[in-house]
C-alpha cells in the first residue's frame, strides 16, 4: 500500500500556489473578468487547499 503524504516543503509550496490563485481569482472577480479565468483559478486554488486539507504533512 502507497503511503499518500507530503513533505514540508510540497506543502509550503501547495499552499503559496493556492495563495496566489485566490488572489488572481479575486482579481479577475473584482474587474469582472472571463469566467473562464473564474473557473481555472478558482479549480486551481480548490485543489490544492483540498490537497493540503486531506494528505498528512510527513516531519522532517
């Protein structure tokens, strides 16, 4: 059986990427921008907050 976990840094890393796509989803949503950038951000920032939510950080 595989053992599903992250490391420190793919975490801190996840959670800069889920930052930094809620902050363009933000943007785009302020300036009403295409939806289609909604959708990809949005996704983008979901995934990884799920990600960081549902693996176990690893120590060390």
């Amino acid at each position: 059986m595989t053992d599903l976990s992250l490391t420190p840094a793919v975490a801190t890393v996840l959670f800069v990427i889920a930052c930094l796509a809620g902050y363009r989803y933000r943007s785009v949503w302020k300036a009403e921008g295409p939806r289609s950038q909604l959708w990809l951000f949005g996704l983008i920032a979901a995934v990884s907050l799920l990600t960081l939510g549902f693996l176990p950080v690893t120590g060390g």
